[in-house]
C-alpha cells in the first residue's frame, strides 16, 4: 500500500515521501481502517524537524499522521462493537502512526462511529483537535457554566473547536486572532476578540477562570497576569508539568531538568493557589463517541481551511507548517 513516509529530520519538502509498504496486521483488540480522509496537525511538522528528540529519536523511515476518517474492513478476534463497513474515525495510538496510507490500524477502543451529519473530510478534522480540547476543558480545567476562559489562537485547528465547546458549556469566551479572523471566531461564538495586531490582552484589565494556553513561550508565564487567583492554565505548547514528565516516562535526570525549566510557571501557580497542567492528549474513542453527539446536535461544527489529494499530501503540511491555517488541514487519501 502507499504511505507518505518521514525519512529523516529536516524541512517538509525534502524529509518525506511516498513509499510502498506493506498492509498492517490486526491485532485480536484492533481494528483495519481503509483510510478515506486524514488531517494533519501542527505536531506533525513539529516532529519531522526534530522538536522532540529529547522524548526519543525517530526510527526512519516512519509513517506520519494521527487522524484518520474511513470505512472499517477488518475486525480484531476480540472487537465485538464494530463491524466492517462501518464508517469511523479515531486519533490513533502514537504505536501506528501513519494516517497519511491507504489503510491504517487503529485500537477499537480508540475508534468512535462518525458523526452522521458529517463527510470523511469533516470527520478527519476532529480526532485530535477534538480530544484535545475535550480533556482540557472538561477532564483537566473543569469548565464551568459562568465562568471567564482565555483561548489563544482561535482561529488554528484547536481553537476553533475549543471556542465552540466552551461555549457549549456555557462559558463566556475571550479569543486572540489576527484581523482577517476576527469574523470567523466570532461566527463560532466568541464572546470577545482580542486582535494581537492591534492590541495585547495582558492590557485588557480582565481576569479569566481559565487559561487555555495553545501557542506556549512567554504566553505560558503571561497567562497568570491574567488568571483569577485559584484559576486553572492548561497548555498544549508550555512546559512540561511533573505529572506529564511521569506519564512520558521519562528518566529522573530528564525529569529534573524539565522540572528546573519549568520552575518559574509552577512558581507562578503556587503564588495564586492556581493550577498548572501540560496537556498530554491520549487518544479516547468513547470522548469521540461523546464529541459526535456535540456535531450531530450543531453545537459544534468543522471548520476546514483547505482540502488536498494525497498526491499533494506534501504541500499540504508544509501549507499548514506555515502558520496560517484557520482551521484543520485534510488530505483525501481514497475513496
């Protein structure tokens, strides 16, 4: 079958590629997706460049992509709640990795039907940006009806979803985003924007329940000049937290180091009885059951700035590599 391949760390352009390999085999609990559609994430890029060498090197060549939307055309011995034909989408394990190729396997418990309003384009933009904005606002920040909750980058494949979930909760939403996206973050329902061209949230006086920190450096530190005493700054892209550090598994001389680098943040918290968590998104097919009814219900819906074949599969991650999607980036793989 053909899968798009990393082969060695460096710019998109020159460090992947197309190459025949061989159909996975299905395990008893798995599950073999014939890919329709895949999307890409900002990690994905991050990886090929060699962000997280620290965590563990690459064994090139390897398959690249996390989401994937298809149809199911073989079941593990032990799957009994899924069928081949059915129509699914998953945020699979970091152990198959490689989305972007013809079939794909997936743990059956990290697959969810998809929802039944929505095409494989659709569906394939959800999985990751989805999970990841369901743990830090339900399972991690607790959001609540009522309550003030910063989101940076609403415009980006995160923050599109998270703007509309935590409005589904109730919560009143502040957002940053450039000019052009002023429009569309409001259309998902933020409360208010903050143009960062123009204007500085730390400048706005207001203080937030929660902090949703997606774009990490000094907006992790930032984020408790604006956050209420006792608040809750969840991030994606800050530094790692003890609690990430031990489900990494990483060794205690790593561990000691990311816990210096980390220090003046948990410091930060410590001082305003606030809570600091480094979001580790862990893939969840009953969340993506529970996300499906969000979509089918209209509370949320997919935004996608541009669809690619998988021929151009390529262009599209060095597209979103640029930084200026709105929304997720998704390439049709099959049919």
């Amino acid at each position: 079958m053909k899968s798009l391949m990393m082969t060695k760390y460096g710019d998109v352009i020159i460090s992947l590629e197309v190459q025949e390999v061989s159909l996975p085999t299905v395990g008893a609990n798995q599950i073999l997706i014939k890919t329709h559609s895949a999307s890409f994430n900002p990690i994905d890029y991050k990886i090929l460049r060699g962000d997280f060498k620290a965590m563990g090197k690459i064994q090139f060549p390897r398959g690249i992509g996390r989401d994937v939307s298809g149809v199911i055309k073989e079941v593990g011995e032990k799957v009994k709640q899924l069928k081949v034909g059915n129509k699914v989408y998953s945020r699979i394990d970091d152990n198959f990795v490689g989305t972007m190729a013809e079939y794909v396997i997936s743990n059956a418990s990290d697959v969810a039907l998809i929802p039944s309003n929505l095409n494989h384009e659709e569906a394939a933009s959800i999985p990751l940006v989805g999970l990841t904005s369901y743990q830090a606002l339900i399972d991690i920040a607790k959001l609540s009806a009522g309550e003030n909750i910063l989101i940076h980058a609403g415009s980006g494949g995160i923050g599109t979803i998270a703007i509309q979930l935590a409005k589904h909760l109730g919560a009143k939403v502040t957002t940053t985003t450039s000019t052009k996206n002023v429009g569309l973050v409001k259309d998902l329902g933020a409360d208010k924007v903050i143009d960062y061209t123009k204007h500085s949230y730390l400048d706005e006086g207001a203080k937030f329940d929660v902090v949703f920190d997606t774009l990490g450096g000094k907006h992790t530190l930032d984020s408790f000049k604006v956050l209420k005493d006792g608040g809750r700054v969840v991030s994606i892209s800050g530094d790692l937290d003890s609690v990430t550090t031990k489900q990494l598994g990483l060794n205690k001389v790593v561990r000691f180091l990311l816990a210096l680098k980390v220090k003046k943040v948990t410091k930060a918290a410590s001082k305003m009885g606030a809570i600091y968590r480094f979001l580790l998104m862990s893939p969840n097919g009953a969340q993506l059951k529970e996300l499906a009814k969000l979509y089918e219900s209209g509370s949320i819906k997919p935004v996608i700035d541009k669809t690619y074949n998988f021929d151009d599969s390529i262009k599209a991650l060095d597209y979103l590599a640029k930084g200026r999607a709105r929304g997720k980036v998704v390439v049709k793989v099959g049919q």
